[in-house]
C-alpha cells in the first residue's frame, strides 16, 4: 500500500487529500481517494502520478464525514473519474454507505471503517492493520492538556482508537503523525478523561 499525501489549495479552506496505491499498480489494485477537498483542484495532482497503466486513477473515493472542506469537491472528482462514492451518510455523490467495522479493498490492501462521532456524528476512521496506518479525518488525536468539555462519544472513540496498533495517522488537516502515534492516542484520551 502506498499512501500519496496531495498538496491542498493555498487559497482556499480545505482538508488533506490522501491517494492510496497499491505498491505495483497492478490491475486488482483499487485506486482510493480519500477526502477529496473543497474544488476538486486535487485533480491536477493526480493527472500527473503514475497510477496505473491502463487504470482509472480514483476508482473510488472515501469519506471521512460529509463537512464541505472534505466532500464538496467529490462532484467534480466523480464526474471526472467516474468513481463510487463511499460514506457514512447518505448525500447527492453517494453511492454506498459504510457501516462500523465494513472491510474496503484500498491500493492492494484493505481498510477497516470504524465509525468514530465526536467531531461529527457521521464521522469515520479508516485503519489498515497490515501497515499500521490510520486515516483519521477530523477525529482530533492530539490534545496535549487537560481542559475543555468532550462529548461522551468522543471519549469513547478514543478509547476504542486507543486499542489499536497504530504506526502512522493521516490527519484530515494536521501533519501526519509517524512516530509514537499510540502514545499520542493514550495522551490524549487521558487528557480527555481528566477535561
């Protein structure tokens, strides 16, 4: 699994997009485009990665919730590529909709949906435990003090992210965390159980 970390618009308000691959672009593998953006302007970055010969470049698109700086370019990057849309929620581009625990083939790989409500009741996390890789979205993994008021959802999701062997968040707006992720995670929920 190869995980692509595309630029974002400097002059607009949008999300990290990741392009997952498989490692030899061969023909089973599933192009995935996790969260698209604002405009679709991720689209450039992909015309120019070699994703495949003769493969579609975004077969299928994922995303994390349905808030605009992650969804609102899906339209444009189907219409595009013609991709199958994946949610938790139903909306206009969505053509499948996850349930916790769903298994969806990524690259040449698989990624496990677990639905995690605190930023949003729609919210999901994507984990793949070959690699150790989680794909966060806005599920906030990095609170370093105590203070402030967490839903009881929230504490929950990071219990249960907690229990994971994690190597390396992708973060829907941070920078990608690639060392000490579960104690990060562990941090975090301790800071947020003594909020």
């Amino acid at each position: 699994m190869r995980v692509i970390e595309l630029n974002r618009a400097e002059s607009i308000y949008t999300c990290r997009s990741y392009l997952v691959l498989g490692d030899w672009n061969v023909l089973g593998d599933v192009n995935t485009l996790i969260d698209p953006g604002t405009d679709g302007s991720v689209i450039d970055q992909i015309e120019t990665l070699s994703t495949g010969c003769g493969k579609v470049p975004v077969e299928q698109i994922i995303l994390t919730h349905n808030h605009f700086d992650h969804a609102a370019g899906v339209e444009i990057v189907k219409q595009r590529y013609g991709a199958r849309v994946f949610a938790w929620n139903d909306g206009k581009e969505v053509d499948e909709l996850l349930s916790d625990g769903h298994i969806i083939r990524a690259g040449d790989d698989m990624l496990k949906v677990l639905h995690t409500p605190g930023h949003s009741s729609d919210s999901i996390c994507l984990y793949n435990y070959t690699h150790r890789i989680l794909f966060s979205g806005d599920t906030q993994l990095r609170i370093r003090t105590a203070g402030g008021i967490f839903t009881p959802e929230y504490i929950e999701t990071l219990r249960r992210l907690s229990t994971l062997r994690i190597e390396t968040v992708y973060s829907g707006h941070d920078e990608p965390i690639r060392s000490n992720a579960e104690r990060i995670i562990l941090e975090t929920l301790r800071n947020v159980r003594n909020s």
